[in-house]
C-alpha cells in the first residue's frame, strides 16, 4: 500500500480537526468553570440585596436594621435640619420594631462590616448641614438596600409555606412597604438639603 506523506495542507486540516474536538471537548469545562467562579463570586458578596430563605433575608436584614437603629439614636440629638430630625425619629422606630422582631426570631447580630464602621465614623463625627446629608444619604443607601433584599426574597419565597417561611414573608410584606416609603421621604429630604 503506498504511504500518504505528509502536507502542509493535510497538516493544516489535521490540526484544523484535533482543535476544533478539542475546543468543543473543553467549552463545557470552560462553561463550567464560569459558572463556579460566578457563583462562588456572588457568594463572596455578602451585602448583595438577594435572599432566598428566611433565614438569608433575616440575616441580612439586621446588620442594616442596627446600623439605622444607632445612626438614628445619634440624630436625635446631632441634626439641624428639622425633617432630618422628624425622619430620625421615624426611622428610630422602624429600627427597633424591625431589630426586635428579628432577635426574637432568633437571628444574631453581625458585627459592623468595615462599610457599615465607616459610616457610623461619619456620622459621629459630622456636624451641623454636613450630618444631615451624611445621615439622609446613609439611610437613603440602607433602605434602597433593605427595599430590594425584601423584594428580591419576596419573589424567592413565593409559595414557601413553612411557618418561617410565611412569618418572615409577612414581616418582609409590612417592611417592604415602610422600606420603599423612606427611600422616597430621604429622596426628598436629600432634595431640600441641595444633594
């Protein structure tokens, strides 16, 4: 039988066909890998406004609620904007029904991540015109946050009828609506204090 030599063209479409079965061999692998360091990215995230069980909406509901809870405290006493300082006693209020809630559900307190440290440094440390917007747009940031942590577990939870499931869907119901009426009184505060 007489041997075929090797040609450039024949060398071409050989390497032509081993890469291209080796380039559908390794996209799933390469999808796959994707998709692991995606998911395990967004699990890195831990401030992301996503819940998919009670336990995950509480959890990340009561750093933000305890953090509103003592930036409020301190408004009381530090603004000079009077509906900064009417907001503050709202928001004082919806922090401690909110925080007690949840601690008799069982949910521990987180310590302040470094973002939540820098804020509550700010506050404590502005004074007069600029505590009010460092206060106004630290409680606007929380509730746009809380606002879409409690739609997004609202829309995950549907149809989840175990009785934690339901109790903190009711509590994410009532809180969902509080949450969305103070993004827009901060909005609006933020708007007569020139932001």
């Amino acid at each position: 039988m007489k041997s075929i030599e090797p040609t450039p063209r024949r060398d071409f479409v050989k390497k032509s066909i081993v890469g291209t079965l080796s380039l559908r061999a390794g996209i799933p692998l390469v999808a796959s890998l994707l998709t692991s360091l995606t998911t395990e990215a967004s699990s890195l995230l831990d401030d992301s406004p996503t819940a998919a069980t009670e336990k995950e909406f509480r959890q990340k509901v009561i750093g933000p609620a305890e953090l509103s809870l003592v930036t409020s405290q301190i408004a009381l006493s530090k603004a000079a904007n009077t509906y900064a300082k009417e907001f503050a006693g709202f928001e004082l209020e919806e922090a401690k029904a909110v925080t007690s809630v949840l601690k008799e559900l069982g949910t521990p307190v987180p310590a302040m991540d470094a973002k939540a440290q820098a804020t509550l440094t700010k506050i404590k440390t502005t004074t007069g015109a600029a505590f009010d917007k460092a206060y106004i747009e630290a409680q606007l940031e929380n509730h746009e946050f809380l606002r879409d942590l409690a739609q997004d577990y609202l829309t995950k939870s549907m149809g989840k009828t175990s009785p934690a499931e339901s109790q903190t869907r009711h509590l994410a119901t009532l809180a969902l609506a509080v949450f969305k009426e103070h993004v827009a009184l901060t909005k609006q505060i933020l708007g007569q204090l020139g932001s």
